[in-house]
C-alpha cells in the first residue's frame, strides 16, 4: 500500500482505490508477516550499494520520457 500511495503521489494521481490487500491462510500455513526486502547480506558479500524505494520511484520517474497517446498501442 505504501508503495502504490508513493506512486500514486509521485505521479500527481490521487486514487482512493490503493487499499491494503488480505491475504486468507489455508492449512497449516506458516505465516509471512515480514515482506520486507533486506538487502544487507548482499551489501556485506559484494560491496553493492542499493538506493532505497523512494529515491529509486523519484529517479526513475526523472528520467522516463512522458508517454503520448500517439505511441500507446492497445
């Protein structure tokens, strides 16, 4: 949810429609509460730095040419 509202702000759209979404579990399931993506073994084992999601939307938004209708082909 986070990340589509970040999205979502970053691109000047104001969606009331980005909610949160459940997820049932069935069985004996173990659940996943943590999502999260760490990378901080990678970072240890390579030396790569990696830019954090809010930095990486604004970069890549910056950078995207605006798309025209005249090059949409749906």
């Amino acid at each position: 949810v986070q990340m589509g509202r970040f999205i979502s702000e970053e691109l000047h759209i104001s969606d009331p429609r980005i909610a949160p979404a459940v997820f049932e579990r069935v069985g004996d399931a173990h659940p996943i509460d943590d999502t999260s993506l760490r990378t901080e073994k990678l970072r240890v084992a390579t030396g790569w730095t990696f830019t954090d999601f809010r930095t990486g939307i604004r970069d890549t938004m910056r950078a995207a040419e605006p798309v025209h209708s005249s090059h949409c082909t749906a």
